[in-house]
C-alpha cells in the first residue's frame, strides 16, 4: 500500500503553482514504478545464493573452481575414459573439435579429411570405453569415428540407413551407442533417438515429432543414467525414457528444478547434471531413485568468473564440472 502525504497549506500564488506541477511529478512517479514492476517480472531467472528460494543449500551447491581454456563457442564436451583427455565442440573459428588435457594445455584437434571451416560443424561428442570419437557433424549430416590417438577412421550409421541428420551422441558403459536425430523437411519428419551397436546394427529406436508428453522436439543432447534410463535435451525441456524407449516422466521447465531450454546433460556417480540455456544457470538431480529429486544449482547471468552466458555442454569427472561457456567463449570448471 502506497501512503501519500498531506501537503501543508501554503498562501497564494505557491499553491496555483502546486496544483500545475504535482501532477506531473504523480504521473512520473507511477510510470517509474511500472518500469521497476517490468524489470522485476522480466528479470525472473533463478540466481545463486538464494537457498530458501530455491531449496537447497549453497553448501551443496557446486563451487567455481577455475577457467581451463577459451574456446571460440563452445558447444559440446566429452572426456576420455580416463580423464585425461578433455574434447570440445567449437561452433566458431575452425569448426572442429579441440582437444585439451586435464590442466587446459591444448593438444590439438579433431577435424574429418576434405573439409573446411565452412562445410563441418560438430554437435555431439561421445568417447567410447576403447577412447574412440564419436563426433556428430551438423552440416556433414554424419557421425564421425576418430582413433584415440586423433587420426580420423571412418563415419558411422545405422546399416542400411540412407541420409540422416544426427545431433547428439552419447555411449553407454556396455559401448551401446546412442544417436539423437532432427530432420525436419518437408515430407522427412524424424525427431527421433536411435539405440545402436558398435558395428551400425539397430536395436531400436523412439520418438516422434509432436506436442504430447513422450514425443520429441529437435532433441539434442544424451545422457544415460546408471537405471539405463535414456534421458534426452530438446527444446521443450528434459525428458526422460526407459532402456526399452518407453517414457517415463520430464524434468519441468519452470521452478528451481526445472530446464527451460537445455543445452546440455551428464551422467555421473548416480546424478545427472543439466545446463540451462536461457537460465544461464547449470542443475544437480539425483537419479538414483524412480523419480529424480533436485539437489542444487549453480552459475548466474554475467561475465565474470562463476558466471554464464548461455551454458552447453556439461561434462563430469569424479568432483570436477566442466562447463561450455558458449557466449563467454571459454570452458569453466566447478568443484562439487
């Protein structure tokens, strides 16, 4: 409730003059506070350190670690088996795939033969239990395999599968493989994940494009918990399916606990961790029940350190979170 108060009388001619400029002075008061309300309701990410707001304790919550390297926009990330090795998806500059070890030293990068900056553009990026490559390329239309050492071996498909359009890959600890695909032309619909063996041989596939509960949209990104459980980015949030491709419930896009536009997911030591595109902002669930229970987040809006500028890729080793700080154009790391 807003309280005015009384003016105290004042002799002529001060008060023909009040009269003229009081309501101005109200008018411009009013319009302030609408402009203060908008921003307020406009600016309604989630922000860190607010722990009864968003239900968990900041001593919970991952803590920035350090920048471990700049990358011209950094898309997606997986690490070698042993995590050693630590591969980034660029999507600026040379369009491949760099290659770090575990301090941040560049040790080179990943790029399919007769192609240039123009005519590849890794999204995905999966390592196998052997250290194989997985790189999914957006504009080849192909997922590419490369030896551990780098060297470029050869593409992968499922057999018998003509033209396709994969986005997001990811292997399971049994070397199943994983491959989400968006093609959307006229007449080829296919929104959809794919289930694989290492030599091409599909075992099945799901998803459809729609607006119901277990279809797809544009997904993206994999990750595959310890229950098997198939849980896929696109741009209507998080969902997540069984090992047989059946769904099973969705991560909400609003609230603490919710992804609006994921831009990445990982699976490690029974959680699963999700960036948050628009939210600037990364999340913490633990899946090791039926149904997953928040646990915390971390990274606000901003270009300093321990900040976001619309998130990607996120990968996890041991107590180590390394995120693809696209806009920001480096890789970051938080401590858990």
């Amino acid at each position: 409730m807003t309280y005015i108060e009384q003016q105290p009388q004042i002799p002529d001619p001060g008060r023909k003059r009040l009269y003229t400029v009081a309501p101005v002075l109200l008018a411009l008061f009013l319009a302030s506070l609408g402009l203060f309300t908008l921003l307020m309701r406009w600016d309604r990410a989630p922000r860190a350190g607010l722990p009864e707001v968003l239900g968990s304790s900041t001593k919970s919550a991952p803590t920035f670690d350090r920048t471990l390297a700049a990358v011209d926009r950094p898309l997606a990330m997986a690490l070698s088996p042993d995590g050693s090795r630590l591969y980034v998806a660029e999507g600026a500059g040379s369009y491949a795939v760099k290659v770090f070890d575990a301090k941040g030293a560049a040790l080179g990068e990943l790029a399919p033969p007769h192609t240039t900056e123009g005519t590849r553009q890794p999204m995905g990026i999966a390592v196998a239990p052997d250290g194989s490559v997985y790189v999914a390329d957006r504009r080849l239309n192909q997922v590419l395999i490369f030896n551990a050492d780098g060297t470029y071996r050869d593409t992968f498909r499922p057999a018998g599968f003509g033209q396709w359009s994969p986005l997001g890959v990811a292997i399971d600890s049994d070397g199943q493989i994983y491959v989400s695909e968006a093609t959307d032309t006229p007449g080829a619909e296919r929104h959809r994940v794919y289930v694989l063996r290492p030599d091409g041989t599909l075992i099945r596939w799901f998803g459809q494009k729609g607006a119901a509960a277990g279809d797809l949209m544009f997904p993206s990104d994999l990750a595959i918990d310890g229950k098997g459980r198939i849980w896929v980015a696109d741009i209507t949030g998080v969902k997540v399916f069984g090992s047989d491709g059946v769904y099973l419930f969705r991560l909400g896009s609003e609230g603490a606990s919710g992804v609006a536009l994921p831009g990445g997911l990982a699976y490690s030591d029974g959680k699963i961790y999700a960036t948050d595109t628009v939210s600037h902002r990364a999340i913490v669930v633990d899946a090791t029940a039926d149904t997953p229970e928040f646990k915390a987040q971390f990274g606000e809006a901003g270009f300093g350190k321990g900040q976001l500028r619309y998130p990607a890729g996120i990968v996890v080793s041991g107590s180590r979170i390394y995120i693809a700080n696209r806009e920001n154009g480096r890789i970051d790391t938080w401590t858990q």
